[in-house]
C-alpha cells in the first residue's frame, strides 16, 4: 500500500507541468492546490483582426485524509467549492473557471466512496453568456485500491492510474 503523502507527491508531479502548483501554506484544509490559466485569442488573417478571445481557469485541491467519512467528504466538497468560485474572475471573455477536488485517503468508507459519484456542483454567470463553472471530483481509497468519481471526473481516473497505480501494472 502506498503512503497517502508518497501517492500525493506523484499525482503533484504530474500536475507540474502544466499547472502552477502551491505547496506551501495551500488554504486548510487542503494539502496542496494547484492552478492552470489558459487565455486563447482567435485572429482572421493579421493580429489586429480579432475575431474572439477565452480565458479558461482550473482549481485544483488536493485532501490526503488519514480516514475518509462521508462527512468529511461533504466538508472537503464545499470547502473547495466556495474556495475555488471565490477566486473567479468573470468578464466579458471569461469562458470557465473549474474547481476540482483530488481525495487520496489511507482509507475511505463505503459510503463516502459511494457519495463521491453523487456530487455535483455547477454555476453559470449571466445565464452562460459569461462562461460557467464545473466541478470535478475524484476520491482514492489507497487502502483498496479502490477510486470513485463523480460524472465530471472521469478524466481525472487517467491521471490516477498513469502516476499512482503506473507501477503496479
């Protein structure tokens, strides 16, 4: 069984090359954060044709409880929810901004793995005309081998598999 502090060093070291990761003093009770800024501009022919433009943010939270509850799963979600929608900046170009919570616990109970699928959070600003917000959840029981997500976080079970579990297959 891996470490829940070795299993979060890997997963942090594939968020590194493309995110701005904060290791020190992230907001409690989180273990690490982690941050990806994307502003994209569209042109028609030369610079100062400018058809569009997007800006597109991501906060990642990272929790490594020692013993996962369905309480403390329910508390570490809207931590991160209200922390991650704190920080949007909407305007006229804002496209997204997603909060994403990474839970590597030493062990979870059934029924917080259970409640993991089921959570779901979503905000849309000017009814979408100025971008939205989505959540993406994914919980790592290190005991089991077991991880649950929810629908919007199935993506993040590659990263999962390719940094944690790469060794065992």
């Amino acid at each position: 069984m891996m470490d829940r502090r070795e299993a979060l060093e890997k997963v942090l070291k594939a968020y590194e090359g493309y995110y701005n990761v904060k290791r020190e003093q992230p907001e409690p009770p989180f273990a690490a954060e982690a941050e990806f800024r994307l502003h994209d501009e569209n042109y028609f022919l030369v610079r100062s044709a400018r058809i569009g433009e997007a800006d597109s943010r991501e906060f990642v939270y990272f929790a490594i409880p020692e013993n996962l509850s369905e309480e403390e799963l329910l508390a570490l979600d809207q931590k991160a929810w209200e922390h991650g929608l704190s920080r949007v900046q909407v305007h006229a170009n804002h496209k997204n901004s997603d909060v994403v919570l990474v839970v590597l616990a030493t062990h979870a109970d059934a029924l917080a793995m259970k409640t993991a699928k089921s959570l779901h959070h979503y905000k849309s600003y000017s009814w979408g005309f100025k971008g939205w917000s989505q959540y993406r959840l994914i919980v790592v029981d290190l005991s089991t081998d077991q991880v649950s997500c929810n629908r919007q976080g199935r993506d993040l079970r590659k990263i999962i598999d390719n940094t944690i579990y790469a060794s065992k297959k």
